[in-house]
C-alpha cells in the first residue's frame, strides 16, 4: 500500500478527537512532503540533529514535536521553531527551555515525559517527580513554557492487559493536574498500542511505520 492510502485509512479511523503527530524519523523530505499534500501538519521526530536538515527544506507552517531525548546542550538549536516538546524529563532541561524560549521572544509547549513502563532503559519522569515539577510549574516557575500535558510510552509486550494499564496510570495523573490547570493533550500510543491509548483516553497519538512504513536505520 502507499503512504498515501497507509495516511488516509489511518485518518479515517481516527476519532475526531484524537490528534495525529505523524512520526518522520528516519524518512526522507519526499514522503514527508506526500502526506503534508494530504493535509498533514504535525510530525515528530526524535533527534534534533535529523529535525535540524529536515525542518529548512520543508513548508514552515508544519507544527514540528520533538519525542526523543533532549540533551540541554540542544535546546538553544531548536528553540527559534519547535512547536511542541514531548520528551521533558528533568527539571534542568525545563528550565532551560523556559530560558531558550525567552531569548527567541516566544512560548515554546511542552509534555512532561511520564515513565511507565516496567523496561528499565526509558526516559521519563517518576511519577512524584512529574507531581513536584508540575507543582513547580503552577507556582510560575518555568513562565516561557506552556505545559500542555503528559506523554508516556507503555513497555513493547503482546499483553494488551499491561499495555492498558501502564496507560491507565498515566491518565489518572493526567486527570489529577487537569484538575488544577487546564491541560489539553495526553500523548500515548504508537503504531503497535495506539488503538489501546484511545481506548484508555489518549488524544494525540505518534504513529510512523503505519503511515511510512518500515524504518530502515543505516548500519
Ligand atoms: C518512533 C517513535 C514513535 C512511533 O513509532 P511507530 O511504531 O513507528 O509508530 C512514537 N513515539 C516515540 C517516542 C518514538 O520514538
């Protein structure tokens, strides 16, 4: 199937709630540019060295997530464009963002990056860590940054029961801050588990080989 088709089936069977942040990592200007045709706007990619060669060559009016591990060192490179993102996970790199998005004149979105999955090597927040940084974030602390809400991937198994669950946990936290600040996105789900992230209350899903295909990392 194309990309096309592989775009548009997805689409349709997503739920007019549910946000799409189509994942480009790893694909190439020309099957970014085939589903931006199609009216695609929001795409994601995890390394900032890749989002830095790919966000001058395509439209500026894509909304541009960043979902994989930011080094602080980093943060000044993107700064000036990023629209959302996703992968916060320490207070330090807050900060910094907060700080970069004040030099560039703008407010900068961001996700607090939630760890709930049993796999030990994923980046994210425990969740009192993810409790005092949104508390530090509510007292005015990080005034640059507009924290929309969480993001959090669920560990890779077959076991639609722990998939659900680990994304349950990361909804009820979500409930608990929207009931302070109002909070617009929660960020689960991928290809293999999105449809298990809607169904526990997921309303932005990063979703690329379903759309591109398979990634073909260089050797
Ligand atoms: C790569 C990636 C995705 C998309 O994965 P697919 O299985 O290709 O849909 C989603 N979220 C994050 C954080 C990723 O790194």
């Amino acid at each position: 199937m194309s990309i096309e088709t592989n775009y548009l089936h997805l689409k349709e069977n997503l739920s007019s709630h549910v946000t799409l942040a189509a994942v480009s990592k790893t694909h190439g200007l020309d099957k970014i540019q085939q589903i931006y045709d199609l009216g695609q706007r929001i795409f994601a990619e995890n390394k900032v060295q890749e989002l830095l060669e790919k966000q001058p060559q395509l439209p500026k009016d894509i909304e541009w997530h960043l979902i994989g591990h930011l080094q602080s060192n980093k943060v000044k490179q993107i700064a000036s464009f990023i629209h959302t993102i996703q992968s916060v996970d320490s207070e330090k790199l807050l900060r910094l963002i907060s700080q970069e998005a004040q030099k560039n004149e703008r407010e900068i979105n961001v996700l607090l990056q939630v760890k709930i999955a049993s796999e030990e090597s994923k980046f994210g927040l425990e969740i009192n860590e993810a409790k005092i940084l949104f508390q530090k974030y509510q007292a005015g602390e990080f005034p640059h940054v507009k924290l929309q809400g969480l993001m959090g991937m669920a560990t890779l198994t077959d076991e639609r029961e722990i998939i659900a669950k680990e994304f349950a946990t990361l909804k009820a936290l979500f409930d608990e801050f929207s009931s302070q600040t109002e909070l617009s996105t929660l960020s689960m789900g991928m290809t293999s588990d999105y449809q298990i992230a809607i169904d526990e209350g997921s309303n932005l899903v990063r979703i690329g080989s379903l759309i591109f295909g398979n990634r073909q990392y260089p050797l």
